[in-house]
C-alpha cells in the first residue's frame, strides 16, 4: 500500500501544470516618470499616475527581469491609490507636431487650486526632509506641472517615434532585373555579331556550291543554299561579291522546285471536261501557285500595228484533239513584269519561268486563257539545269546578257 501510494503521489505530481513565473517591469514615461508593476498575460495600456501620459506594456520583455523592490507600508498605500487613476482609451498624438519651438513662459506663481488634495501629496511626520521631497517629485506632481515641450521632444524623441525595421525593399529585385536585361542584351549582341560575321561565309557557299548544285539538278539541295545564300546578300545590302549572281540563281531554283508535275496540255483537257466551278476549285486547290516553264519566242509588242499587249507563239493544245478552235489556250502577259519591263522586240526568243495564277475559259475570246503570277516571273540562265530535267541541248537558247530577263 505504501508503495501504491508513493506511485499515486509521483502521477499526481507529474500531471499538475506547472505555475507560470511571475514577470515584472520597470518602464519609463515620456515625462521620464518610472513605472513598476506585474506583466499580465496580454498587453497593457496604462496612463503614469504622476502625468497621465499613456503607457504600453508588453506581456513578456527580452530584456533581463528587473529586480522586484521591497515595498514598505506606505508605498503599498501609495500604489493602492493609484487605483483611482482613470485607465481609459489613451488618445496618442503624433509628436512631429512639437518640433517647432515653442514659447517660453515666465515662471508664475502657481494658482490657488479648490481641488481636493490627494490623499498621496498628505506630508508624513516624522520622515526626513529629503524623503519628502523625492515622494513630491514622484508622486505629487500633477497633470499642470509638465516640463516645456523643447524638454520634452528632447528627452523623449527615442520612446516617442516608433523605429520601422528596414527590409528589403525593391533594391535587390532591380539590381537582379538589370543583371538579367544586361546578360540577355550581351548574349543577343555576339548572337548577332557572329551571324554578321558568317554573311559573307554563306554568300559564297551559295555561289560555289549552291549554283552547282541546281545545274547538277538537285533543286531541293540548291534551294535551301541559295535561299540563305540571298537572305545573306539583302543583310549585306549588296555589298559582297556575287549578290547579283546568287540572288538570280536562288529565284531560279524557287521555280524549279515547285515545278507542275503536269503538262499544260493536261490540264487544259481536264478543264474542259469539268464544269467552270468544279474546275476553278480544283485549280486552286492543286495547280495554283505551282510553277512551268516557257520557251517561246515574242509574236507581237504594244508598239506592233493591231496588237496592244505582248504575245508569244506558245499556244497550249488538249491532248490527242489537234488544233481545234475550242480546245487551246494562248498565255496572257498582261501586267507579267518580267517581259513587259524588259522592252522585249518582235522576234526574240525567251526562256523563263513563272507561276500559275489563273486558268480559266474567255468567253469574249472564247478560248482559254492562262494567267501568272505578275511579279513571279524569272528569267533563266543556267541552261544546265533545264537540261537535268530533259530539255534538249543549250544550243538553242538565247544568249542573254546579265541585263536581260534578269529584271524581275
């Protein structure tokens, strides 16, 4: 039993919660009044006894725990009577509004007041002089006795303005910002002094190999070295050597790898046995945009007696039909630059290339007339390419200068 009661004793005491210690402060008003007392476990505002200035206590203090004073029978009955003292809401005032300096009044006899003593100014007989006059600076000083307010701003600047911990602030995110547009800015500009530096490279690439290239018949190869090839000469604004010569050669390879896998004469006879709607989507459908090439020479100028547009003696029959008036279609170069601008004669011989634009049925003409393309025409030059593709030998073609049908 007694050790049953020992184990009772030792649980009982395990589970019993342990007293919080008891906290003091020792504060300081803003008229330089010291304030003790116990902490609470929230936060007090308190006015001063002596001066009624507000005062704020927080529930603990990181600062070490002041010493609590022994207190005689007349400070507990001083204390005591500080429990009259009004703890309402306390009205705090900015103190900014006190810099200015204020005026010094004239030391005046002190008013005769018909207020009712407090019972803590009553003297005591029988303390020394000097006691009495420490509790009558501490504890008699009412509301009227307050220092001037130059004193007071100086002695109090430190408790009376709030100090705002600095944070961060906006600093760091703009120097990071700045870092991050200079490094992007850096990065950009040797991206683009590099490619600056490698135009002239390309350039030279497209006229080596990428010429070569389209006279061998490899158009898709040709194409991709001679497009990058111009794109590098317009960067240069023309300034390298053989712009002229690759720009030429990347629009002829432009045509010739979009070359229509039909004959003329082939879409001539589809047309013809399709009704002008079905027809007219199904060319823009698969045939518009595509590419052919002309061989023909010029039959008639602007200037040419009866006649106001140029015309070729290229005249495009259905398959198997022979020349039937209904069943051919004669090329229209109205507005076609790269014969209209090239101030053509009667009897020249041109080869060029073009896409289509428009294959449809006249009925004013009654025949069919095909259109291209006005700015897509390309004079050619490298005959070697024509003959990878089957044309007979270049012996035929004109010989036509760089001044030629190279105006697109």
């Amino acid at each position: 039993m007694d050790l049953l009661g020992r184990a009772r004793s030792l649980f009982k005491w395990l589970g019993t919660p342990s007293v919080a210690k008891v906290q003091y402060y020792s504060v300081v008003c803003p008229l330089g009044h010291r304030l003790r007392g116990q902490r609470t476990g929230g936060y007090q505002a308190l006015r001063c006894p002596s001066c009624g200035e507000g005062i704020f206590v927080l529930p603990a203090s990181p600062l070490p725990e002041p010493v609590a004073p022994e207190r005689s029978a007349r400070a507990r009955t001083a204390i005591a009577a500080r429990a009259d003292v009004d703890e309402g809401p306390i009205e705090f005032k900015d103190t900014a509004q006190g810099t200015a300096d204020p005026e010094v009044r004239a030391p005046s006899a002190p008013a005769a007041s018909t207020a009712k003593p407090s019972p803590r100014a009553t003297p005591t007989t029988g303390r020394p002089e000097a006691a009495r006059r420490r509790q009558a600076t501490t504890l008699d000083r009412g509301p009227e006795a307050r220092l001037p307010l130059a004193e007071t701003v100086a002695g109090t600047s430190d408790l009376a303005q709030p100090r705002t911990a600095r944070g961060f602030g906006r600093r760091p995110l703009l120097v990071l910002a700045c870092v991050a547009l200079l490094a992007l800015g850096t990065f950009a500009w040797r991206t683009w002094r590099q490619r600056w530096e490698n135009l002239p490279q390309v350039v030279r690439i497209g006229r080596t190999e990428g010429i070569a290239a389209l006279e061998e018949g490899k158009f898709d190869h040709a194409n991709q070295l001679l497009s990058a090839a111009k794109e590098a000469a317009d960067a240069l604004g023309g300034a390298v050597e053989g712009a002229e010569e690759v720009r030429h050669a990347a629009d002829e390879a432009s045509i010739l790898v979009n070359l229509l896998t039909d004959s003329l004469e082939s879409l001539l006879d589809e047309a013809t046995r399709t009704s002008p709607q079905t027809w007219a989507d199904r060319f823009d459908t698969m045939y518009k945009g595509r590419a052919v090439v002309i061989d023909a020479t010029i039959t008639a100028t602007p200037d040419t007696p009866g006649s106001n547009r140029y015309e070729l003696d290229y005249l495009v029959l259905a398959a198997g039909q022979g020349a039937r008036e209904q069943r051919y279609a004669r090329i229209d170069l109205s507005d076609f630059e790269v014969v209209t601008l090239a101030d053509r004669k009667v009897g020249d011989q041109v080869v060029f290339g073009a896409r289509l634009a428009a294959f449809q049925y006249d009925p004013e003409a009654k025949q069919w007339t095909i259109r291209f393309e006005p700015k897509s025409g390309v004079s050619i030059k490298h005959f070697k390419a024509l003959e990878s593709l089957g044309w007979p030998s270049g012996s035929s073609y004109p010989d036509d200068s760089p001044e030629g049908l190279d105006q697109p």
